[in-house]
C-alpha cells in the first residue's frame, strides 16, 4: 500500500494540507509541486494554518519528494504515518441531505417491495404536490407542500423533518483530535449487527466559516444502533476510530474549488478477506442542500467555532447486497478493506477493526500542546 498510488491524478497541481507524525510529534505539511514541506515552524497545527490565510504559499522545510515518503500503516504506530489532517478542528457532519433517497425510503417501506405500488404511490404524490419529488428543496413552499402530503398519508418521519424541512441535521461526529488517517484502522463496535461504511466529501472551513478545502471522509455508521432510536445518534456515530478522513485536505486555489465538491462523484469499493466486494457511487450533483448552506447552518450566531471545522455532506450510499444470509443486506466484517475515492481528492484507504481492538485515542488537546511546547513550536 502505497500512499502516491492513491493521490489524484493531478496531485502535482494541487495543494496539499496534512500531518505526518514524525519521531518529534505531530507535524502539518504541505504537498506541493510534488514536494513535502514541513510548515510546522510557520503554522504548529493544520487549524493554525488555515487561520492564517493562504495556506497554501507557506514555506517550511523540505521533507523531499513524496515519492519517496515512505510511511508506515496500521497496525504498526511506528513512525513515519500520515495522520487525520484534522487537528484542533471540530468534526461535524450533516445527515439526510440527499431528500430523494430518503423520500424513496419511506415510499419503498409503505410499498413493501412491489415497485409497482412504489410507482404508483411516487406518481401519487408528484400529481398532488405538482412537482418531480427530485426537484423538491429542502424548506421551499413545495417541499412544505410534500411535508403536508406526506403527512396526510401516513408516511412522515422523523428523518424526512431534517431531509426537506428548513434545518439541516448537524451533529458532532467525533472530538478534536480523534479522527483516523489513511492506512489507519477503522473502528466498528462489536456490539452491532448492522453497519457500514459511509463515503461522503468532508468540507473544511475557517473560523469565519468560509470553505477554504476538500477532503474525503468514512462517517462509519451502526445502522442498528440508530435504527433503534434517533436518540441513540451518539453512541452509532461518535466511537473509537469511527471518524476517518483524508488522505489530504485538498485546497481551494485557481483549479480546485467549491463547484468540484458541488460536481463530485464520490466511489466506495469494500473488499473482504472472505472474499466479498461491494461497490457504488455517491453523485454530490443530487445533494438537496447546498454545502455552503450546510455550512452557513454549522457556523452561525447560534454557534462559532474559533479553531475552524470540518463537516461531513453526506452521502446517498446506502449498501443493501447480501452478504451472507439472503435479506439481510450487508454489514462489516473485521479485516475488510474500504477505499472511499474521487478523482480529484484521491482514495482514502482503511481496514476494519472493532473500536475496541483499534489503537485506543490517548493523544489528546493537552498532549498535543505539551508537546508543541517541547519542540519551541508554541
């Protein structure tokens, strides 16, 4: 496993905004013009860098070529590794943005499987609110006009409140620092019997809550968990290693921009060592809300975030191929293999433990400043 096999096609034109650890600590880097830099002298955190301004032209020592960066991976926690590129950031993340999946949902649930009542109720609904049910933005007059319908038919949810109502659904995906990289384990709790991997973008934002980057992102998800109560949010997302993004923020510059996260495909392919491959795609084209409008909703005079934040879109993946049992549909095993890509942001390449066997997090907001403070960085 190679890291520059899953950089993008057009990394060499790109800016770069990440960590290594190195033997001293934790240090943010940049990857331009195929050359690692070491800023940690300008910028001792990712977050500091981004508050400064033009990351992106910091200059620093040169680490080489990153060709010839050659990085351990999980299990090893030797050194050197490519880490979360997320530092002193909050990690938020929106939930049911894409309305159409989740108005399909219910629909496919009151059907019971028979496309043809599926059909027949879609052509129902898009006859009575006067619109595609594709079309329909989230918190307008048509999707009011849904909600109605809707409701009068017996199949509102919950979900569907936060899919086409006007608020968006913003949680707090993990603490500060206690997101994973690429080449690291992904945790999964052993206590869940249905889950699986969500590929989403990961959008990163200054604390004026201007998008200033791109990422890629796992938003692991216990679908049980969840499924049991909307209450149990916390304990299906927020776990040991259960929030992985990278391999890299991908900076906003001349050629890489907030209409490529707009525009982006993002593709999930998960390889088990029993054999099992799945794969989809996830269009960003479909999303219901814009990803400015999810972060204007994060960051408001309701709420600031002084160190900046990422925030996961969202995806429309859903995975439903049998795994083992016909009906069942599908769920992780250890050991699996889950490469979440886009083209322009790269692969981001994890394995599959339970949170209690991945690396437990240790290095928290205090370490990370006793040991800035060791190296003359703060």
């Amino acid at each position: 496993m190679r890291l520059i096999d899953d950089m993008p096609a057009d990394w060499r034109a790109g800016v770069f905004l990440g960590r290594l650890l190195l033997p001293e600590g934790p240090t943010p880097v940049l990857v331009r013009g195929g050359e690692v830099i070491d800023i940690s002298r300008s910028a001792p955190t990712t977050a500091q860098a981004i508050a400064q301004g033009d990351a992106g032209s910091m200059t620093g020592e040169s680490l080489g070529p990153l060709e010839a960066l050659e990085l351990e991976t999980s299990p090893a926690r030797s050194t050197p590794r490519l880490l979360s590129p997320l530092d002193l950031q909050c990690i938020k993340a929106s939930g049911v943005t894409f309305a159409v999946s989740a108005v399909e949902r219910v629909i496919e649930e009151r059907a019971r499987g028979d496309a043809s009542a599926a059909q027949t109720i879609r052509r129902a609904l898009a006859d009575r609110v006067g619109a595609d049910l594709s079309a329909v933005r989230p918190g307008s007059e048509g999707a009011e006009q849904l909600k109605a319908v809707l409701i009068e038919e017996g199949l509102w949810s919950q979900y569907l409140e936060v899919a086409i109502g006007k608020d968006a659904e913003i949680f707090t995906k993990a603490p500060v620092l206690a997101s994973v990289g690429w080449g690291e384990d992904v945790g999964v709790r052993s206590d869940s019997a249905w889950n699986n991997p969500e590929p989403e973008v990961v959008l990163i934002c200054n604390a004026r809550g201007q998008a200033v980057g791109a990422a890629l992102g796992n938003d692991v998800n216990l679908r049980d968990i969840e499924g049991r109560s909307a209450l149990l949010l916390g304990k299906a997302k927020d776990n040991n290693a259960s929030a992985a993004i990278g391999p890299w923020i991908r900076l906003f510059d001349a050629d890489f921009g907030i209409e490529d996260v707009r525009n982006a495909v993002v593709s999930l392919k998960v390889t088990g060592e029993d054999g099992f491959e799945l794969s989809g795609q996830s269009s960003m084209r479909l999303i219901s809300r814009d990803p400015l409008d999810l972060a204007g909703q994060t960051l408001s005079p309701n709420h600031q975030y002084p160190d900046g934040f990422a925030l996961y879109l969202g995806t429309m993946f859903a995975p439903i191929d049998d795994r083992d049992i016909p009906g069942q549909g599908f769920t992780h095993k250890q050991g699996d293999e889950v490469c979440v890509s886009s083209p322009r942001l790269g692969v981001l390449r994890n394995r599959v433990t339970s949170c209690e066997s991945a690396p437990p997090w240790t290095f928290g907001i205090a370490s990370l400043m006793t040991n800035l403070a060791s190296r003359g960085l703060l």
